[in-house]
C-alpha cells in the first residue's frame, strides 16, 4: 500500500511539474530561468543565463550582417544609451559585450527590457518572460537548441543555446531559424578564439590597426 501511495504521490508531483511548465534541466530550464529572472527584476541571475563572449560576438555578426539590423541601428544606440556613438564599437565584439552587460544590468533591474520587448514591432526583441515560457525548443544535438519565441506583440523570433559545461547558455539571438542554427552550432565565437601575437612587419614607429 506505502508503495502504491508513493508511486500516486510521485505521478500527481509529476503532472503538476508539467501543468507548472518546471523543468530542472535542458535548454528548457534556462529558457525558464531567464523569464523567472526578467520578472523578478534580478539582473546578476539574466546574466547567468548568458555565454555573453558568444552572444556579443554574433551580436556583432547580425549587426554587421543582417540588413534589417543595421537599419535598426539607431534605435539600438538609444537602447543601450549610447546614441550616435554605435560607430565607435561597432566592429569591436568587445566593446559590445561590455556594453550588453552594462545595458542589461539596467534595463532588467528597472523592467525596461520587459516593456520594450513585449511591446516591439521588431521580431528580434524575445525577452518577453511568457513568450520565454511558452518557447518551442528544438534541440540539434546533445550540445545545442534553438528556441522559437513569440512574443505578445506576435513577433517571433530565435534564441540560440549550447551546452556549457553541464549547463544549457544562451549564446545568440537571431530573426532566422538558420541563423540562429549556426550561432547555436558555432564552437569558436570571436571572443572565445585565442589569437596567437604575430610579429610586427612594419617600420618602427608605425603600427597598424588591430582586429578582434
């Protein structure tokens, strides 16, 4: 009898577990974590979520790619506070994680982030914390997902995921199911290659300029 009220037990914790959406691993999780985080306002545990040196670094990717983005340039300068300084770092993946980290510090903290995202007309806003919720994970491999995010303004778009470790991190974003593929799929993001020093060929006193 102590058996088969257990076994109840257990299959009652379970259906509620999958009425309550709770996961406690896999991409969903993080998926999870990150709306959890959005509405608590916690901005330290949205940044947990992140592979930040992959995601600035296809971040710089759908900037410098992805036409639709460039257009929307300016409206991100104003997002982040930056204005018409965007130039300044755009070709730095760098600069840009650092700013993304500053930004979302502030726009997670304050709701901002949530109120943008729920309301935008753009498909590459997904940090709408029911959308999250309600994403649809489709996993590549053992190693990385993708997510496809509706938001309540009916604007879809991609989240791209890889296994870090034991952990599922979101490492990009993206308007395409293929685009966020390869960021999901990608081993070596900019910020995460080793660049070896090359000797100088040049005159002394000239130096030229460097790339990430």
């Amino acid at each position: 009898m102590r058996f088969l009220r257990n076994c109840s037990l257990l299959a009652l914790f379970s259906a509620l577990c999958l009425l309550a959406g709770c996961q406690t691993s896999g991409p969903e999780k993080t998926l999870g974590d990150t709306a959890k985080a959005l509405t608590d306002k916690d901005s330290g545990a949205f940044l947990a979520q992140f592979d930040m040196d992959a995601f600035a670094s296809h971040e710089l990717v759908n900037l410098k790619q992805d036409n639709s983005l460039l257009n929307f340039t300016s409206n991100l300068g104003s997002l982040l506070g930056i204005g018409s300084e965007m130039d300044a770092w755009l070709n730095s993946a760098m600069d840009l994680k650092q700013q993304y980290t500053r930004t979302f510090t502030r726009t997670v903290g304050s709701g901002e982030l949530v109120n943008q995202c729920t309301r935008s007309m753009t498909p590459d806003c997904p940090w709408d914390p029911q959308a999250l919720k309600k994403a649809e994970v489709k996993q590549i491999n053992e190693q990385c997902a993708v997510a496809r995010v509706t938001t309540q303004a009916n604007m879809t778009s991609w989240i791209a995921l890889r296994k870090v470790g034991e952990d599922w991190r979101i490492v990009g974003k993206a308007v395409l199911e293929e685009t966020a593929v390869r960021f999901a799929t990608d081993e070596k993001p900019l910020l995460d290659q080793k660049s070896q020093p090359k000797p100088s060929q040049e005159p002394a006193g000239e130096s030229g300029a460097q790339s990430i």
